[in-house]
C-alpha cells in the first residue's frame, strides 16, 4: 500500500480519486467540456496514479510536480486553475 507524507509530515492512504477531482476541478474551470475533461483526467491522472501507486511512500510535493508536468504537455491552459484551487484550499485548510 502506498502513503503519503503530506507537508506538515503527517501521513495518509493514497487516494486515485484526490488526483483525478483535482484535475476534473481544474479542467472545468477551464472552461474544458466534459468529453475532453475526461481524456485530460485519463491521460494525466491515470499515468501519474499508475506510476505513484508503484511507490511506498511518496510525497504530495512529488505527486504535484508530476501532474503539472504532464499539464504542461498536454493543457496548458488548466494549469492557472489548478495553481488557483491550490492556493484557496491552503488558505482553508491553513496548512
């Protein structure tokens, strides 16, 4: 089973589904519609879970830099969202 360690050091499950209603969120916001939100969600949530879930640990900051890696290939356009989403969960969460 896979973990994460989490900024504060705190650790949890991994969660497939955390990546891809990140990526979803992000997508939407974009403006994207929803046939090519879900290719967007398959072809960078899936391949950055497939590789994660290989690991025992891992941390968020390694998770976030591969998503927007495979963003920044493939939509561009989502990254600002997902940046946006980022910043007002922190304020939330005030982690």
């Amino acid at each position: 089973m896979t973990h994460v360690i989490k900024r504060g050091g705190r650790r949890q499950s991994f969660s497939p589904s955390k990546i891809k209603n990140s990526i979803k969120k992000a997508a939407k916001e974009s403006g994207f519609s929803p046939s090519k939100t879900e290719k967007l969600v398959k072809e960078v949530g899936e391949a950055v879970i497939a590789f994660f879930k290989k690991k025992r640990v891992v941390k968020t900051t390694d998770i976030r830099k591969s998503i927007l890696r495979r963003l920044s290939t493939r939509a561009k356009s989502v990254i600002p969202s997902w940046k946006r989403h980022e910043r007002k969960k922190r304020k939330r969460c005030k982690c």
